[in-house]
C-alpha cells in the first residue's frame, strides 16, 4: 500500500532527494568513498557545501550583504544567539505558538544578563494560539521584530512580510521555500532544515552582515555569527550529511522552477483540503480562517462526532495515512503539507475522509 507521509517533522523528503542521497552514502561523487566517511575539509564536500549556499542564495533571491549558514543545534538555538547577536537595547516579538513563547523565553536570558528589554508586542494564547494577533504596533525604535512565520503546531501562519520601519528577523522553520519573500527587510531568517530541507541535524541562518558587530558583549565563540560566517560554515564540523540532502532538495526546487511555482502547488494542496474540511460534516478546522497555513492544516471532528476520532486515526491508518495525529496541545488531526508532498497524496486523504463521511 502506498503509504501518504503527513508528518510534521522530521518529515516528508522528495523521492528522488532520497535516492541521490542513498547513492551517495555509497559512493559519492566518484570517490569510491561513502559520504558519510569523508572529511568536510575534502574537495567534494567543499562544492557541495558551496552549491549549496549557492542555491539558498538564488532560490530565496538573496541580495548582497547577506550570509547563509549551515549550523548545528537547531532553530532553538537561534532563540538564543538572535538576540544575543542582535539585540542592542530593544527587540519587540509576537507570540503565536509554542515556538515563538520558547524565542521569547530565550530572549529573556539575554536581558537578564544584559539589561536589554524584550517587548511582546501581541499574543494569541489567550485562545490556545488558534488566530495570529492582528491589533499591534512595531515600533521604530527596535533593534528588530522577530515572529514566527508559520506556527507548526497550531496551523496558522503570517504569509507576507510585514511592512514596517523596523528590520525583521523570523523563524521560518516550517514554511521555509514555501513562497517567495523579500529577504531585503530581513535582518535573519533561520530555521531547523528538517521541514522543508534535509533530515534532522542542520539548522539554516540567512544573515545580513551589516546587522552583526553591533553590541559589545562578549560573544563565545560557537554563539557567534562571526565566527560562522568567516569559516564559512566550517570553524567545527557541519553536519555533512542533512547539507547534502539539502543540495538535493534546493536543486529539485530549481528544476520544479522555484519559488512561485512551489507556493502554487502548495495553494493548490491546501485549498484541497481545506475545501474537504469545511464541507465534510463530520469535520472542522481548528484556526480562524484568514490565518490558515498551508503547510500544516489541523482540524478536529466536530463536538457531535468527537467521539470517533480514535475511529479515524485508525481508519486512515489503514489506508496509508502517516503522521495525521494532532499535536497534544491541538488535538484530533494535523496534515503537514511540505513542498515535497504531492497533490495526490491530500487527495488521497480527501478520498478518506469522504468515505469515512459515508461510513456514519
Ligand atoms: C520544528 C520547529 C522548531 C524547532 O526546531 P529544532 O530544530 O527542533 O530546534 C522551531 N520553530 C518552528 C516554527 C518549528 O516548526
């Protein structure tokens, strides 16, 4: 049985970014040598980590001044080094989900120690994270505003970038490459790679070099951009690996025909299901309808038909429907639909919920 991968990550990978990266494990670019035993200071290894940020670069229509980064310890540790890089004085966030309060939380150990103050501008916790705050402000007189751009596990997302005085800084782990963006009002885009990317284990950071240099703390070493930018992803060893797999992936995009035609399919995918939801009786959508993501679309059964859930899960299960469970914060169901899942895999999620529907 085919089976339709909805997980929200680790998550789904395009077939064919898997299989170049099986033939590399054993024997990449014709060294007769697994990728996965080559130093990161060979020759090889140095093209792909190039192509690479290469790649990054021309698919996400970078300008000059900015820098990608291929790190270790995820977008949680971005939570940190953010505001330990950037935050002169005062940064003003949003909290939209669990990701964005452990950003927030993270930004308060660096006004602890250093007397800086970070703002919440707005909040939506107040109804479990199902709507983003609308009724806010950005000040002029921050040195950034940081969001989350798509809040994985509750299934809303921000889809433009904001227009503000202001420089922005976002986490974009799970809607990275899903549609273009105007990287000129960032000052850093960072995510883990294991939405949209690679597997597990490599964490991407564009950085505009003019933003960095500014505060006079005492920066360790490994918390550094600095550091990162002039070893060029290479002061310790990168995780070789997940960047390979990301070259596949970025080099998919570029065949697909980048940014635009991604976010069509990812639309398109969306607007399926989501159509499916609201018409199927049994079904409801758990966030306010102007704040939907597309690339994770929770839902629940409604009160009258709650009880069938556990029904569901198993039935889908049944027909190939993998990692449809919600969130425990959320409940009931989440389908991530990340750039590498097809259409006929939500339609064939569509086809299950409608023969369930029949089925009561
Ligand atoms: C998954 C996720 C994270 C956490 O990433 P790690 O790489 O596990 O630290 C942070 N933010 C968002 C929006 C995510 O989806």
């Amino acid at each position: 049985m085919k089976k339709h991968n909805f997980y929200a990550g680790p998550s789904i990978l395009n077939r064919g970014v898997i299989e170049n990266t099986a033939s590399a494990v054993l024997d990449f670019a014709g060294t007769g040598l697994s990728v996965l035993e080559v130093s990161h200071r060979g020759k090889e290894f140095d093209a792909v980590m190039a192509e690479a940020q290469q790649l990054f670069k021309e698919l996400l229509d970078i300008p000059e001044g900015y820098e990608v980064l291929f790190l270790g310890g995820g977008a949680s540790l971005q939570f940190y080094m953010i505001p330990l890089n950037l935050l002169k004085k005062k940064a003003a966030y949003i909290n939209t989900g669990t990701w964005a309060t452990n950003a927030i939380k993270q930004a308060g150990y660096v006004d602890k120690v250093f007397g800086t103050t970070t703002e919440v501008l707005a909040s939506s916790e107040d109804k479990n994270f199902t709507y983003i705050p609308k009724n806010f402000t950005i000040p002029e007189d921050i040195d950034y505003f940081h969001y989350t751009s798509n809040n994985t596990i509750y299934g809303t997302e921000i889809r433009k970038d904001f227009d503000c005085k202001a420089r922005l800084v976002c986490d974009m782990s799970s809607d990275i490459f899903s549609r273009p963006i105007d990287v000129s009002k960032y000052d850093a885009i960072y995510g883990g790679a294991q939405k949209n990317l690679a597997p597990a284990g490599v964490t991407f950071v564009v950085i505009r070099k003019d933003a960095l240099g500014q505060v006079d703390r005492p920066l360790p070493t490994m918390l550094d951009y600095n550091t990162h930018i002039k070893k060029g992803s290479m002061f310790n060893t990168p995780p070789v690996l997940p960047i390979y797999t990301a070259l596949q992936t970025l080099k998919w995009y570029k065949e697909l025909g980048g940014l635009k035609v991604l976010e069509k399919r990812n639309l398109e995918k969306a607007e399926t299901l989501y159509t499916e939801i609201d018409r199927n009786k049994l079904f409801r959508g758990t966030v306010a309808e102007e704040d939907r993501s597309i690339m994770n679309v929770c839902f629940v059964m409604k009160d009258e038909y709650k009880e069938l859930e556990p029904e569901f899960a198993t039935f889908a299960a049944e027909r190939g429907m993998i990692g449809i469970k919600g969130h425990r914060s959320v409940g009931g169901f989440r389908a991530s639909l990340y750039n590498a899942l097809e259409l006929e895999d939500v339609k064939a999620l569509v086809a299950t919920m409608q023969e369930f529907e029949k089925k009561h």
